[in-house]
C-alpha cells in the first residue's frame, strides 16, 4: 500500500487485521506551508472564495493558517463527508462535499459552485 507520510488511518494495518496482509511503504511527504501573500489579501478582500480541502490534515493546516474569521464568504468544497468533522459548526455550514472522493467529483463540485456564483 503505497502513501504518503501523512495518513488518516492505517490501512495496512486494518487490511493484514482482515486477513489481506498488506505492508504500507510511504512514498511521498506533503510538505505543510502557510498562505502564499496573494491567498492572504484574497481571503481579506475578495467577497467569495472557493477553497477546496482533500484530508483532514489540509482542513487542520488551513484553519491554522486562516486564523481569525476572513473577510471573505468561504465556500469550502470537501472530497469527502468524512471531513465536516473537522470543521468548527460555523464553518460547516459554508462546506459542500463531492458526490464522490474522488478528484473528479471535487472538481465537479467546483464547478457547480463557480457556477452559481455567476450572475
């Protein structure tokens, strides 16, 4: 089972517990990093913005990095139901999830939101 560094839970040891043995090799880190200088001003200025968050980490590291409360109206876009409870109750409300987890249905997620957003 190939992953990354950051796991939400441990397959290969819920997979061998099953009776599949399976061995997790890590193969990848993904490096955490704060809001790029233009990502900040557009939370702080920008009436709406479309954030789309694909773990529980990428949810943990973007409230860090949000801080406070943004100006903007954010439109959180999950790729899965699983991560709305990783959202405080008020930021629930702003958060849709793809039909699907999968990178496919989150970008078709985007796309409804960016389209009811057009006059």
């Amino acid at each position: 089972y190939l992953h990354g560094r950051s796991v939400a839970a441990p397959l290969a040891d819920r997979l061998t517990a099953a009776g599949l043995p399976t061995r997790g090799v890590t193969v990848y880190d993904q490096q955490a990093c704060g809001l790029t200088p233009g990502a900040a001003e557009c939370l702080a200025t920008a009436p709406d913005v479309i954030v789309p968050l694909f773990s529980a980490r990428s949810v943990r590291l973007f409230l860090d990095a949000l801080g406070g409360s943004p100006k903007a109206r954010l439109h959180l876009c999950l790729i899965s139901k699983n991560l709305l409870s990783h959202l405080p109750e008020a930021l629930r409300r702003q958060a849709r999830c793809a039909e699907k987890p999968d990178g496919t249905a989150l970008l078709d997620l985007i796309d409804r939101v960016m389209s009811s957003r057009t006059p």
